[in-house]
C-alpha cells in the first residue's frame, strides 16, 4: 500500500507562488526552513545552493552595518543622530553611489528625462556632467554659492538666500549638494542648513536630496543634512578621503527607514507599479512592498545579477576596521591629525604664495584650496593688469605655465562650476615642504605675466590655451 511523504509546512500553493522568484531569492525561503530544521534537530545547516564564494554579500553584512552605521552617526552626525534607522547599502566608493543612485531613481520613475533638479555650485565635475548626458537630460537648476560675503571678504562661498530659495520651487524634484564643497572646501553653514530645513518643511516636502559628505570628517563638529532633514535625504559617503583609501572602493549609501523615495514610489500611477512589478517580480512575492534601499541594490547588478551585488567580504571587513578606529578613539586623534595635516599645508602653500595666513573658518574643511587669481592679481597688480590678461590669454593659462615650466599640476576651479581663474589645489597627496613650493611657483608665474604687462609685451601662451581664429562671414 502506497504512503505519502510527510507534509510539509509549506504549502503547495506557497510554493506555487514561490516558483514565480529567481532561484536565487527562493533560496532565502529555503535557507529559513533549513535553518527551523537545524535548529530542531541541533545539526548543522549545510547551504550548496550557492554557487557564490563566501566573500560575496547580497546588501551588506549585518555587523558591518551595524558598526558603519554607528560611524556615521559619530562623524556624519555630530554623535547626535536622527530618531529611527539609517539602512546602508555598500557600494563600491562614493563614484558607484552616484551611478546607482541616479539609475534607481530613472529605473523607479522618480525621475524622468527632462525633469528639474537642483545642482549646488561650484560642485565635483561629475556632478555637472552627468546631468547632461542623454539618457539623463535633466534640466538643471544651479544654486550659486558667491565667493564674497556682504562684507567684501572673499572665499566665504555662502549661498545668498535668494539661490536657495529656488528650493522652494516643487518642479524641482532632487537637489544634490557636495557637502563640503569641492573645490572650496567649505560645508554649509548652520543658517544655510535651516534655511534649507525650513523650506524642504514648509514649500517642498516631497523635495529629494542626495548629499555627498566625503569630506566632512575634516570639519569639527560637521553635521550633514541627513541629520536635519533624514526622511528627505539620501547620504553617500566614502571613506577614500578620511583614511586614504581611495583604492579599497569603500563608500555607503544610507536612506532613513521611513523616507520621501518610498512615498512617491507609493504614489506612482498604476500602470507604472505595473511595470514595476514585472521589474521587481523574480527577487520577491510583493514587489509593491519593495522598498527604494533594496531597489537600489537589485538595480546596481541589473536586477537579474541581484544576487552578486554588493561590496566583497575583504572589502567590507576593511570598512568595518576603519569604522572601529574611529569609534574606539575617544579623543579621535587620528581625525584631529588628519585636520592638523590639511591646514599646516594650507600654512605653508600660503606662505610660498605670499599671501597671509587665512583666517580659520569653522565649516572650512581644507582638503583644498581654492584660489581665484584674478580676484588675487586684482588686490596685488590692480585692474589694468587684470584687463591686460583677459585681453591675452585664456584663463588655463597659467595653468598650463605652471605645468610646462615648474612641474606643477593644480585644477582649473572653473570646471568646478566655480569661479573662472580660479585654481584648486589639494592638500591631500603630497609632503609638507612640497607645498611652499608650490606656492613659490605660482608666485612665480604671477610675477611674469606682470613683468610682462610692465614691459608692453606678452608672454608666449601655451599652444594648448589658444583659441582657434573664428571663422569670417
């Protein structure tokens, strides 16, 4: 007489349904039934479903983010968090963040090509440029920062508050912000951040805002807006810059539990949940429910590749141990030497330059400096000079002389969307002394053009820098 096997807990309709996932996301279901069993039965629970090494993670380890996200409450923060959980997703450093970001966002259709977004300026060049590619084309708002405060004092590079009052604007639905700024390596300052508050609160609730806070560990008592303003915000960091790991590839994205992204993707038209499903439908049984963190994640590997996202094992044991040195500093002497660093190098890069030491701006972070040197060559040589170098060359001029003639590589802080002569030099990557003479050429090459203008010459321009003769009617 024949028997049937014992029955089991799951149903056959359950797994019917179950079916309908990719067998890497059914192995979840099966993974918390062996694990019930192993439990029972005190064996071990042998898992050769996976064809993956152990070094590969699906979101991020559990520890790891535990520990990551207590970092980021500590130097994100201020140590003073906001109520609820921040989920972490580890990305491979801050450039895949972006990435990710912008293409969950389209693949979501929380944006769409064409739509308005915000953009502080001057900003990461990246950040202008990807804007602009095609399968993007978003129409760009830019939020100017001006170089002077109302007093005259330049380099403050404050938001006046009729730029970001563009904020308030609802067709703009997602505002990115470099906080602190590259190249001017400035944060915002309190009242910037609650003025942002306050309109994000009171005209634009639905506003979306991604902040990019890699170099906020080098300004005391930095706080992002993922602290004020955590259910609007979405905060990518790396931990590149702080502990020079540029190579490792160690960034995270964090998104609030309960945030803005999983309220508009609440409140998609139908027939775009729709599609959505079928997007979503082979990694769980209720894609409605899906939240925005985990589609970050599927859509990084292109949904069907969901089961190899994430960052490697080594990578994330990496990240973990420098979170802990942090968070096992409790005078965070390694923070302070790193910000000791940076502005001993601004001293000397000043001194070469013969300019005076700056004063200290608490939300200055000093990873660079940004110099304008026609804003410098103004208060030194006068207006004349300063139309005589406009008239004869272009504003990577000195740039390139200081490349071909001295050995010296800066940044053209024009492409930064800053100001056009302006210079960004890091102070990051080179030894102390390096920096004076730095500054010693640069004064240099200052003083040539000037002998120059005295003389009723000019000096030759680098055949790079000229422009080519436009074309007659």
């Amino acid at each position: 007489m024949s028997r049937s096997a014992p029955k089991l807990k799951t149903t056959r309709a359950a797994q019917r349904a179950l079916e309908k996932l990719s067998p890497f996301e059914l192995k979840d279901n099966l993974i918390a039934l062996a694990r019930a069993n192993s439990r029972a039965a005190a064996s071990a629970l042998l898992n050769a479903g996976r064809g993956n090494p152990n070094w590969i993670a699906v979101r991020m380890l559990a520890h790891v983010e535990r520990v990551v996200r207590a970092y980021l409450a500590k130097e994100m923060c201020d140590g003073r968090p906001p109520a609820g959980r921040l989920d972490l997703f580890a990305v491979e450093g801050g450039t895949a963040a972006v990435c990710y970001v912008l293409d969950s966002l389209f693949a979501n259709a929380l944006l769409k090509r064409g739509d308005r977004i915000a953009l502080l300026v001057p900003t990461f060049t990246p950040y202008i440029d990807i804007p602009a590619l095609d399968r993007y084309a978003l129409t760009v708002v830019r939020i100017e920062a001006s170089p002077q405060d109302a007093s005259g004092t330049r380099g403050t590079w404050r938001y006046p508050r009729e730029e970001l009052a563009k904020l308030a604007d609802r067709r703009v639905k997602l505002a990115f912000i470099v906080n602190p700024s590259n190249p001017t390596s400035i944060a915002l300052a309190p009242e910037e951040t609650r003025q942002i508050v306050g309109i994000v609160r009171r005209r634009n609730p639905g506003l979306m805002l991604a902040t990019d806070d890699v170099y906020g560990t080098f300004v005391p008592h930095f706080r992002s807006l993922a602290a004020e303003l955590p259910h609007n915000t979405l905060l990518i960091y790396s931990f590149s810059k702080a502990f020079g790991s540029t190579g490792w590839r160690l960034g995270v994205i964090a998104v609030h539990e309960r945030n803005v992204f999983d309220r508009r993707l609440a409140r998609l038209p139908l027939a775009r949940k729709r599609a959505l499903r079928r997007r979503y439908a082979r990694l769980c049984l209720h894609p409605d429910r899906l939240k925005f963190v985990d589609r970050l994640v599927a859509d990084s590997r292109s949904v069907a590749l969901h089961h190899t996202a994430g960052l490697s094992g080594p990578q994330q044991a990496m990240m973990t141990l420098l979170a802990l040195s942090c968070l096992t500093d409790p005078d965070d002497a390694y923070k302070r030497l790193t910000m000791s660093i940076v502005r001993r190098r601004r001293d000397q890069l000043y001194k070469g330059f013969g300019l005076p030491p700056p004063d200290e701006v608490p939300t200055r972070a000093w990873y660079y400096v940004d110099i304008d040197f026609m804003a410098w060559a103004h208060d030194k040589y006068g207006a004349e000079f300063c139309a005589w170098m406009r008239r004869h060359y272009e504003p990577v001029d000195f740039l390139f002389r200081l490349a071909e003639k001295s050995g010296v590589v800066l940044l053209d802080g024009g492409g930064f969307g800053g100001s056009p002569w302006s210079l960004r030099i890091s102070l990051a990557n080179l030894k102390d002394d390096d920096y004076r003479s730095i500054g010693r050429h640069m004064r240099h090459a200052a003083d040539v053009y000037f002998e120059a203008w005295q003389a009723g010459t000019t000096v030759a321009p680098h055949p790079a820098t000229v422009r080519p003769p436009r074309a007659r009617r």
